[in-house]
C-alpha cells in the first residue's frame, strides 16, 4: 500500500470530493509510475483518475460509519499544505 494515501474513511466532516479525487490521484501515479504527464500519457492518466475517484467515493457511501476517526489528518486538511494551495503552489 502507498504510504502516502491516507484513510478517508470516518473523517468528520466526511471526506470531500476533493480529498477523494486528490487520494486517487496519488493512487494512479504511484501504480503507473507517472509523475509528469505529456500528451502521450495524459487521457489515460485522467480517465484512470476518474474511474479511481468514482470508485472510491462509491466506496465510502456504501461502508458502515466507523467508530473513531483515522489515526492521520489528510494533507488538504493540515494548514501547511492549505498554505501552500493558498500561495498558488
């Protein structure tokens, strides 16, 4: 499992659409080995993107609730990265 994803599962406030598409990001660049894209990787990299992030967010409608948060804070969530979103980088 890539270290770098962390549990969205019984978040509170719920996981949002952007912390989901952000984790199945990471998921297919770790999988495929793509950390730039060109015009030759870019449809398949967002296609699988997509599907990733769709499956996901089925995925966490569909499990029960859990009864504590997960041990991590997600990196949209932490204020340094906030930060840095917030500066443009």
């Amino acid at each position: 499992m890539c270290r770098n994803i962390t549990e969205l599962r019984g978040l509170e406030p719920a996981a949002t659409a952007e912390e989901i598409e952000a984790a199945a990001r990471q998921y297919v660049r770790k999988v495929s080995g793509i950390h730039k894209l060109s015009d030759a990787n870019r449809e398949p990299f967002e296609r699988a993107v997509a599907e990733v992030t769709e499956t996901t967010a089925r995925l966490l409608a569909e499990l029960p609730q859990r009864r504590q948060p997960p041990p991590t804070v997600p990196p949209l969530r932490r204020p340094e990265v906030r930060a840095r979103m917030a500066a443009g980088g």
